[in-house]
C-alpha cells in the first residue's frame, strides 16, 4: 500500500516535468509531501504486515502438523521454540521511543498474540491446543495397531517437561490426558508389554479419572496377575482406587487366583472378601479352589475346609483335586477325624475319587502305623469306584511298608505292581534294591537295576505277564557301587558283580576306577580259591584210593 500511494503522489509530478520547468517552490513543496507519505507509510503500514505475515506462519505451521503422517513426534523444548519462533514485536521495540502512539495501536492490533517467555492464559491456551493433538495423535497410532508409538509420544513430552524446573517442583504427570489416551491404546490393540513399559515409566503413580483410562489399567492389572507380577498388579488397583474409580468383579477374581497360587494368602483373602461383599455375586468356582487349594498348600487344612464347606453353600461343586488337596495337607499332618469329613463331604457331593483320593488316604494310614487299614483302603476303594491304582498308588503302598519295616509286604506290593504294568520311581527302585541288600537277596537286588535301567531283558515264562520296563530308569550312583561293594564283600563277584559291572558299561554307566578293580580282584580271588579248594579235595581223594 505504501508503494501505491507513493506512486499517487509521484504522476503530478511527472506531469510537470512533462509539461515543462514550473515554479521551483511548487516543486520542492511536492518533494516535501512525497518524502512525509513515504514515511508515514513505513512507520505505519510495516509493523502490521510483519504481524500478518508471522500470524499466518504459524498457521502454516500447525496445518502442516495436523496433515502430516502418523509418525514419532520429536517435541521442541520450551526454549528451542522460543528462539525459533518469530517475534512480531522485535521490529517495534527498536522505534518505541520514536513513535509511542504508533506501538500502542500495533499493540492493539494484536491482542490474540502473546510474547515468548510469559506464562499467560495465551500460553496455557497454546498448551492445551498442543496437548489435544499429541491425544488425537496417540488414537491414530491406536488405530493404526501401533500403540507402542503412543506410548513413545508420552515419554517424550514426559522427558521434555522434566527438564522444566516448574513441572519438576509441581510434581504432577505430564498431559495425564495423552497417558491415558496411550495407556487406552495399548488396552485396545492387547500390547500390554507396552502398556507394561508406560506404566512402569510413570513409576506406578499415575491416575486417570477418565472411564477408559481406569478399565485399561485394570486390564493391566489382569495381566500382571496372570504373569505373577503381583507387586504391580496391585499398584495397577490401588491407582484407580485412588482415583476414586470401581474396581469390577473380574479384576479382583483374577487377582484371588493369582495371589492363592503364590502363596500371598492374606491378599488373597482381602479381594475374596471383597468379591463377597458384592451383592448378588458368588467369588466363583476359580476363586473358592484356589483358596483351598492356597491353604491347604500352605499347611492349613482347617481354614480350607472352611472354604470348601462355604463353596458347597453357594452350590459349587468341588471337584476330586480340590479334595485331594486337603486330603494331602491332612495326611502332612497327620489329621485323621478332619481327613474323614472330608472323606465323607466327598461322598455326600457323589464325588468320584482318584488315585489321588486313594495315595491321600494310604499316607494318613501309614502316618498313624495303622498298615492294615491301609493294605485295606488300597484293595477296597479301586473295587468299589472301578478304578485301577496307577504307580503312583503302588509306590506310597511300598513306600510305607518299607518305613514300618514290612519288606516282605514291599515286595509282594512290588510283584502286583509289575503284574499290572506299572513300574516304581527311582526312588522307589532304590528303596527296594536297598531292603534286598539288607536281607541278603543279591540276585533280587541284581535283577531290579537290570529291570530300572533296562540293562538286559528279563526272562519271560510263558505262565507270567511280567513286562520290560518302557522308558530307563536312572538309579543313584550310590545305591549301585553299595550294590557291587557289597557283591565283592559276600564272594558275589564273579557270580554276580562281574557280569553287572559289564552290563553297567555297556550302558554308559560311569563307576569309579577303584571300586572296578577291586571288584576285579575279588573275583579272581574268588577264582583262586576254587581252584585250591578242588586241589584240595582231589587231594584228599587220592589219599583215599592210596588207602585201600
């Protein structure tokens, strides 16, 4: 505009230049006016345009921001953008004193702008607007299926505002609108290893009051609980509650669960008590057996019968390892009247036993001396319910024969065992090789490591249906060298040691050098002695033929 009204004031002048030499006082009064407007329209009209122009800039610039792709956004610290960011008022400042009313009406002209560097409604109102988009851009990256770059989002605008002295005396969250939008993404898209790092980057101590915000941390909580991580999980809850938000049924029965497997049984009972306050609603069947199954793990039978009998209440239904469970910690303990009511809620319910029901009740038995109830429960309770006891069953029956000192019987339940198929534990094999050692049976002793440790094949009569072992079973070193030490003792060396000895080789069994050799030199002694003892009675032979 000032090179337009320049141009105005100029055409008279051509015009007389045209026309010819005028009166120079005319002319110098024409320069004078051309010099005044152009003036006026520098100090004027160049403040507004520079404001225009710089307005529309940062127009520009927040078009750009919104258009642009979803990506990982970079935030400019608080001073970075004030240094980059163009100051309408600078070209002002310098003619302040020159010209007051003109500064005054730029000032006017401006009130929506606000200086860099002061904390105004203009600057909060700027924050707000930027906030809003960093939210709408963390419910694009949810979209997207990319919550993981929401999550980034967060913890740079959280790094770049604690290096703002203000924000770090304050001590509040940075945008807890853009945590919990981030928060909300990572629950949409099931990425709860993000949320994971969000969370734990907060330090736990975040609170939304936002509705979505609250059930993504109580998701989170869920599948902190399913992993153990119960520390956090708990966090998770307390952050909504101190939000003043409702922690629903679900959350709490998983945490039930979790903290009664761990062993975290006062929590546990917590969030049971609180799932029963509900009213309307039962803790479920989840939650009563992993109270029972939590106590009764945990050496309290008693308390989980009171579980137990309170699930029956609500009309659950225990199953065979609820009641196994307490049977166990009851057989621990040695609780025969608290193991009968057990025993006899468990037949009320028509609940059908197991061969867990049937080792429960031969370690209490056996726990009190009593082995006759217990070669009784183990031949009347199979028959009644028509089950067969599996080697778990047979291998608590020898077990408790052996502890009372009734071999004979081990043995006999040892023969049954096979008979039926099923073959004992490691620690059963050894149990056994022991007692046959102790009562002088070295073939027997010889014939169950050949058996455990699938050295050779038995012999098969065509009366018995005695079979081979399915898989190897490795016996304690120990237990073999006593087995082989005592061999050499007992003159077995070449009988039974040597033979072993190779067999055990064969199977790559590692024996020490010293006991390999002295097996060596009781057998060939036992040799030489043989061999003297046949001298010695073809000895005494010939003497009595010399004799007649």
């Amino acid at each position: 505009m000032a090179a337009v009204i320049a141009a105005e004031l100029c055409r008279p002048a051509k015009q007389v230049c045209a026309e010819g030499p005028q009166d120079l006082a005319t002319s110098a009064q024409e320069v004078v006016i051309l010099t005044l407007a152009f003036s006026v329209g520098w100090y004027i009209f160049r403040p507004l345009m520079h404001m225009i122009k710089s307005h529309a800039g940062l127009v520009n610039v927040r078009n750009n921001n919104q258009d642009k792709p979803v990506s990982r956004r970079n935030p400019t610290p608080r001073s970075q953008a004030e240094s980059c960011e163009p100051s309408p008022m600078s070209s002002t400042a310098a003619n302040q004193a020159e010209s007051p009313t003109i500064n005054s009406m730029v000032k006017e002209m401006q009130p929506a702008v606000v200086p860099p560097g002061e904390h105004g409604d203009g600057q909060r109102f700027q924050e707000r607007d930027c906030q809003g988009d960093d939210v709408q851009l963390a419910r694009t990256h949810a979209q997207n299926g990319r919550p993981d770059l929401a999550v980034d989002l967060w913890m740079e605008v959280a790094a770049a505002a604690s290096q703002n002295p203000c924000a770090a005396e304050q001590g509040s969250m940075p945008q807890p609108e853009l945590y919990a939008a981030a928060l909300e993404a990572c629950a949409e898209c099931n990425d709860f290893d993000s949320a994971y790092r969000l969370a734990s980057s907060a330090d736990w101590s975040s609170s939304t009051s936002s509705v979505p915000g609250q059930a993504a941390h109580l998701a989170l909580a869920r599948w902190l609980a399913r992993r153990q991580d119960l520390a956090n999980a708990n966090n998770c809850v307390e952050t909504v509650r101190r939000c003043g938000g409702h922690v629903d049924v679900r959350t709490l029965r998983t945490l039930c669960v979790a903290c009664a497997r761990a062993g975290e049984l006062a929590t546990a009972a917590a969030y049971f008590s609180e799932i029963s306050k509900v009213k309307g609603l039962d803790p479920g069947f989840n939650a009563f057996s992993a109270m029972v199954r939590g106590l009764s793990v945990n050496g309290e039978p008693k308390q989980a019968m009171t579980y137990l009998q309170q699930m029956v209440r609500h009309g659950l239904r225990p199953d065979a390892m609820v009641f196994d469970t307490i049977l166990e910690s009851c057989a621990n303990q040695n609780l025969l009247n608290l193991a009968q009511e057990v025993l006899q809620t468990m037949e009320d319910l028509n609940v059908h036993p197991s061969n867990a029901t049937l080792a429960a009740q031969l370690r209490l038995y056996a726990s009190r001396g009593d082995l006759l109830k217990a070669w009784a429960a183990f031949e009347d309770l199979p028959k009644k319910h028509d089950f067969e006891p599996n080697a778990y069953v047979y291998g608590v029956l020898i077990s408790a024969c052996l502890a009372h000192g009734r071999a004979d019987w081990a043995l006999q339940a040892y023969a049954r065992m096979t008979a039926a198929g099923c073959f004992p534990n490691a620690q059963t094999y050894e149990s056994l090789v022991r007692v046959s050692l102790k009562f002088g049976e070295f073939e027997k002793a010889v014939s169950l490591v050949d058996e455990a440790m699938c050295l050779q094949k038995p012999p098969r009569d065509a009366g018995t249906s005695q079979q081979a072992p399915l898989a190897q079973t490795m016996i304690d070193a120990k237990v073999v060298e006593e087995l082989l030490t005592l061999l050499g003792r007992r003159h077995e060396a070449k009988r039974l040691g040597l033979p072993l000895l190779h067999r055990l080789e064969a199977a790559n069994f590692e024996v020490s050098e010293s006991l390999v050799e002295a097996l060596v030199r009781a057998a060939k002694a036992e040799e030489t002695q043989q061999s003297s003892e046949r001298q010695q009675r073809r000895a005494r032979f010939d003497q009595w033929r010399r004799f007649h």
